[in-house]
C-alpha cells in the first residue's frame, strides 16, 4: 500500500515553549502558512516547561553567579550577563505585545515580579560579589541592584535565611526587586490555545518517528498517532525539532552534517520542596549562591519562591540526579541509542575530560536526605526535616561536541541552535537559559533558516519587539520606556508588591 502523504509548509515538532514561541511568531509575520504541530503527550508545556519541570526563574543574569566570571587580573566580565538580560527583554517585550493585543490574556498566571538576589559565604566569595556589584551597577540593564554586607540589612531582605543564623564569615547579598518569576508551562499553553484558536492544527499524542528527505528537497516526517495507533506521513518545506531531549535522537535521524560529532549526556534535577505554610510565608525572593566546586553551572543552589497552581511554594536545590532517559517519559535507552558512529569518540573523549563532574554526580545521586538538609541549612540555619520533600524535576541534557577553542567532546552549558546549511531544518539542543531566551532563539532560526522574508518582517517584528537590532544596555532611553511599557501589559510593577514576608 502506498504512503498517503499530507502537505504542510512548517511542522514543528513538540508542543514546548520554543515551539509555541515559534508558532506564535509565525502567525504574527506569515499568516497564511500552514503550520502543524505534533507532540507525543496530551497536552502543551509538558516537559520541560511544565512548572515543576523548569526552574522558573526569568533567567536575566540578576542573580545566576555563573554569568559573570572573574578575571585573572581580578575584574569582572558580565558580556555574558548582559547578553542573557537583552534576551530576557526581548522575551518580555514579545509576550507584553500578545497581552495587548489580546493574544493571551492575565498575564499574573504566568509571570509575577519577585526579587532576584545572589547570597554568598566566605572572605573570598564576599570579594567576588562586592566587585560583581560594582561592574554591574554601572550598567543601565543592572542599574538598580543592591549591595550589603551588613547583617541587619541582611535580616530585612532575606529574615528565614537570617533566622538563628551564627555569622563566623563575611556574608553578603545583591537583590534586584525586578526580577520574575515564570510558569513557562502556564505560557506555553496561553500561546497554544491561542494557536488551535487561529486555526494551527496542533496534534496531541502523536510521535514523531523519522525525518527523511525525498528527492524533491522536502523532509518527510512519520508519525505515528498514538490514540488510534496508526502511521501517518507528512512532507513539509521546513521543520523544527522542539522536542527538549528528544531532539537529538530526532536530529540524528535527519542526517544532515550538521548533527554528526554531537552527542549528549542527561542530567536529572531534584529539588525539596517545603510542606510548612509558616516557612513559606517567611520568604519572598529567588536566592542564588555560588556553584559547588565540580559542580556543572545548572546545579548553582538556589532557594526559590514559585507560584505553583496559584499559591506560594519554596523550593531548595536542585541536587543532580542521574537517568539515561533524555525525556522525563523517556527510554531508559535513550542515552545508549544516542551513541553512533560519528559521535562515539566525541562522548568517550566527554567521559574522560569530565571525571570531576562524573564524581560530582555520583556524590549527588547517593546522598541522604540528611546530607540534603545540611545543604539547605546552609541557606536556612532553622530548616527542619520534615518540613520538606524531596521532588524529581525535569531532565536536561546537556549537548557534547568538538569545538575548536576547547578541542573534542566539550560540554555545553547552554541552548544550541542547530540548523541545516540550506536552512530547511532545525532543532534545539541543550539548556538553560533556555525557556527565557526562547524569542531571542527563535528570531535567530528565523534569520538563518528564512533570510529571504526576514527584510519583508523586519517592520512587524519591529513593532512587537521595539529593541529587535538594537542593543539596551548602549540605549538607556529606550530601555527605560520599554520597561515602563512592558512592566505595564504584563503587570510587573513592583511598587506595591510584597517585597519581604510580613
């Protein structure tokens, strides 16, 4: 019997944040393309932008240590925290343009203003944060950060952390009051519906199987429908691989030269969460230390209040677990069927440049939940045991490849772009920041894998994104009037929040 195929300009594959924010700027720049969607589970914003699977952070570079690194002539070099802050503003600046146009609607489902702040221990760490302060201060996108040293300021920013605490060592703190937090879950499925509103075909439980290319330069998609279980194909002139850890095997079935020598290594996340209302009720901020040594960049501790189905939660961590699935709903062979050919020397050249972090995540996935307790008292002197549980978040992995500066089977700590040189398909890989980089990222796709419509776009994308070409940190005029635009549409003034818990 021969394959019945259905016609589709651009299919993307999974109903993540990346490809919600692609559809979305897709049907604002090119309306009449058909575009479909297909994702293996019931709903959108599953994975790894479900809220109990993303750590919600508006990721902004304002209190993430690991942005920022030392020079060995001492000072302090922020170009990767502004370029994660630019990317937050765009993010911002798109989802204000759906709330004013309508597109979504109470944007406090998904996004609330919290303080952002960085913490640190020790006479060392101290020094790092004062002169991390000082260069960023000095930045329009940085300029209302705080610094203190001083316990009884301490006390009024962070009162759990400073409850019963016995100051032996230096300690210090940076808030910024303009830091977010967000259910990319909750967005996700605001942009989705949105979507299926305007007509976007999004298909649930259906798996994508193989991409292939026909001779006549389209890609064929199979898929299989999982409710009926049955297998359908698709041929499309563009394709993008949203699909969280699942793209890397679906980018190596495509066989473009741009998926050879790329391999990944998944990374689990738990966090405690805390049962007691009274301890939640003590603390009101997104509080960032310092990465263990060893440790990879996304394992930086960090107490956090969530808003989670609508209430108050504190989560503590993450403390790195260990599953060879790529997907929370994964293969337990996903790990091992990632390794071809082509990246087989790649990943064993991984294992052997990474023994401190294989030793790290050993040390992780053994602990006790007393040895997680004397983590989290190093935040909450008070913590008590069975005020929290332990909880596994959402997988990550982590891309391995060779690159020229860092030589063969390096780990990336980031989101990587992947696209194909004639541009007709690409795939996400990696992390955070992931999820708050997401417009940034797909305006990028765009550029490279639609150069010919991106001039003809340009005014649209302009008019939803005032600072698309332009950079903030350089335009304090125009940062301060779309702050003051966006904080409005998505209701980020922080005036009259709670700043500290009564």
């Amino acid at each position: 019997m021969s394959k019945q195929y259905t016609k589709t300009d651009v299919i993307l594959i999974g109903a993540g944040i990346m490809s919600a924010t692609l559809g979305a700027l897709l049907k604002e720049l090119a309306p009449d393309w058909n575009v479909r969607v297909f994702e293996r589970l019931d709903s959108a914003g599953n994975e790894s932008s479900n809220v109990w699977n993303n750590a919600g952070t508006g990721h902004a570079a304002l209190c993430e240590l690991n942005y920022t690194k030392e020079q060995p002539d001492g000072s302090i070099d922020i170009s990767k925290a502004i370029k994660v802050n630019e990317q937050f503003q765009v993010s911002k600046q798109f989802w204000a343009h759906l709330v004013n146009r309508g597109l979504i609607s109470n944007p406090r489902e998904f996004i609330i203003p919290l303080p952002h702040m960085s913490f640190v221990q020790g006479e060392q760490n101290v020094s790092f944060l004062r002169k991390r302060y000082k260069t960023m201060v000095d930045n329009p996108l940085f300029r209302a950060m705080e610094y203190t040293d001083d316990s009884v300021k301490l006390k009024e920013w962070i009162p759990l952390m400073m409850k019963e605490r016995t100051v032996t060592q230096p300690i210090a703190a940076t808030k910024i009051d303009s830091g977010t937090d967000v259910n990319f879950g909750a967005l996700t499925q605001k942009m989705t519906d949105d979507l299926e509103n305007k007509g976007m075909e999004i298909n649930y439980k259906h798996s994508v199987e193989n991409i292939t290319r026909t001779s006549d330069g389209l890609w064929e998609v199979k898929v299989h429908d999982i409710a009926n279980d049955k297998i359908e194909y698709h041929t499309t002139d563009f394709v993008f691989i949203g699909a969280g850890g699942g793209s890397l095997h679906l980018l190596q079935k495509t066989g473009i030269p741009e998926s050879k020598r790329v391999g990944g290594f998944p990374v689990s996340g738990q966090f405690m969460v805390c049962n007691n209302q009274e301890v939640i009720d003590e603390h009101y901020a997104k509080v960032y230390g310092k990465a263990k040594v060893g440790a990879p960049p996304m394992s930086v501790p960090h107490l956090d209040t969530r808003m989670i189905d609508g209430k108050a939660s504190l989560l503590f961590g993450p403390f790195a677990g260990f599953s060879p699935k790529f997907l929370k709903t994964g293969s337990l062979l996903d790990l091992v069927t990632s390794v071809q050919k082509d990246n087989l020397a790649t990943m064993l050249a991984a294992g052997v440049k990474n023994v401190s972090l294989t030793k790290y995540l050993i040390e992780q996935v053994i602990q006790s939940k007393e040895q997680r307790m004397e983590e989290l008292q190093e935040f909450i002197p008070t913590a008590k045991s069975e005020d929290w549980d332990l909880v596994t978040a959402g997988q990550r992995v982590q891309v391995i490849k060779d690159t020229e500066n860092d030589g063969k089977g390096t780990l990336q700590f980031g989101t990587e772009l992947v696209s194909s040189a004639d541009g007709t398909i690409a795939a996400l890989l990696g992390a955070s920041p992931g999820a708050s980089t997401a417009v940034s990222v797909m305006l990028e796709l765009m550029e490279r894998c639609f150069p010919q419509h991106v001039k003809e776009w340009e005014p649209k994308i302009k008019e939803m994104i005032p600072s698309y070409g332009v950079s903030l940190s350089e335009n304090p005029e125009l940062l301060k009037e779309i702050e003051t635009t966006t904080g409005k549409a998505l209701q980020l003034d922080v005036s009259n929040e709670k700043q500290v818990p009564s």
